[in-house]
C-alpha cells in the first residue's frame, strides 16, 4: 500500500497557503467577531490542509474520504468569506484573491481525487 507524503502535495501546500492568508486577514477583523465568524474561518481554513494531512496515512479508499472532507471546508470557507465581504470585513480585491486560491485548490483537489486508486 502506498502512503502519500502529505508535505510533497501541492494540495496539502496550497491549503496551508490559504489556512495562512486567512490568519493574517483576520488580524484586522473587529474584535466582537472573534467568537463568532473569526473563529469559524479559522477552523474552517485550518481544516482543508489537515485533513488532507491526517488521510495521506490511510489507504487511498479512507484517503479519498478525508480529500472530501477538505473539499467541504473549502466550500464553506468561501460561504463564510462572502459573508465576511458583505459585512466589509475584507475588501473585493482580498475576496477575490482568496476566492482565486479555493478554487484552484477545488479544482486541483478534485483531479487529485479523481486519480486514487
């Protein structure tokens, strides 16, 4: 059985990308968001590379559940960054690059899923 090595996948790499451009765009959210949406971004974002992380130790059949897993995150990452856009916590140029970056981790993530055997 083959184990992938989490570090050497540009999923893995991509995800912990954008775990980090989300904790440093969260220094400047209000402090009364903390709790709430913050947090959620925060766990969400972290959640995509760990995942990806903990399933690259399983067989490909587990492997490929944890890569949806990941999957669901992103999509709720991007969610909770629209809501973050329309309460004017992040400008349209921070959103889009970050809308950018889950989508091309989505569609490489897919394809890489697509793969396993």
């Amino acid at each position: 059985m083959i184990r992938h090595n989490y570090k050497n996948l540009k999923i893995w790499q991509l995800g912990i990308e954008i775990a980090n451009d989300i904790s440093d765009i969260l220094l400047e959210f209000p402090k009364h968001e903390r709790y709430d949406l913050s947090s959620q971004l925060s766990r969400c974002s972290v959640s995509i590379p760990s995942n990806i992380a903990e399933g690259s130790a399983r067989t490909d059949k587990s492997f490929s559940h944890f890569i949806d897993v990941s999957l669901g995150s992103s999509f709720e990452l991007n969610t909770q960054l629209i809501v973050a856009k329309h309460r004017k916590y992040i400008n349209d140029i921070t959103f889009n690059l970050l809308e950018t970056k889950i989508e091309e981790f989505q569609r490489m993530t897919m394809s890489f899923q697509n793969n396993l055997k």
